[in-house]
C-alpha cells in the first residue's frame, strides 16, 4: 500500500512542475533579468540577473542546475537569482 502511495505521489509531483515552477519563483522581479544567448545554433542563453539599484554590488554566484544541458529550463530556477 505504501508503495501505491509513493508512486501515486510521484505521478502527481511530475504532472505539476510547470504548476511548482510558477510557485516557486512567484515575486521574482523579471525587468532585472535578461536572457543572452551565447550558442544560438544551439538554443544555449544563460540568463543575467542584474542587482536592485541601489545597493551594493552582490558577489558574482554561478548557478547550473543539474539537467546535463539536456533537461530543465532556466525559468525554473528564477528564484535563485532574486535570492
């Protein structure tokens, strides 16, 4: 029974990523945020996000999500850069 209930949760969780993804990065501010492409014959772009006006410069922080350049969207993970 508590095998049906995992897989169940698992087929549910997997069906509702795009819902999670737009959770997750709901208050991000995208008007700080550009897209630059570096490869276009590849679709490859990695997106800047730029700090408030204002304040004092962050560190430089590079993210790669684990999605071995085949899997994943850079949208999903938004919210990383507005932390």
């Amino acid at each position: 029974m508590r095998f049906l209930i995992a897989l169940l949760a698992c087929a549910t969780l997997a069906g509702c990523s795009g819902a999670y993804s737009r959770a997750i990065n709901a208050g991000v501010d995208d008007a700080r945020i550009t897209s630059e492409a570096y490869d276009p014959s590849r679709q490859l772009a990695v997106d800047v996000h730029r700090p408030v006006p204002g304040a004092a410069l962050p560190p430089v922080v590079v993210f790669l999500h684990g999605g071995s350049w085949r899997h994943g969207e850079r949208e999903g993970y938004r919210f990383v850069g507005e932390r």
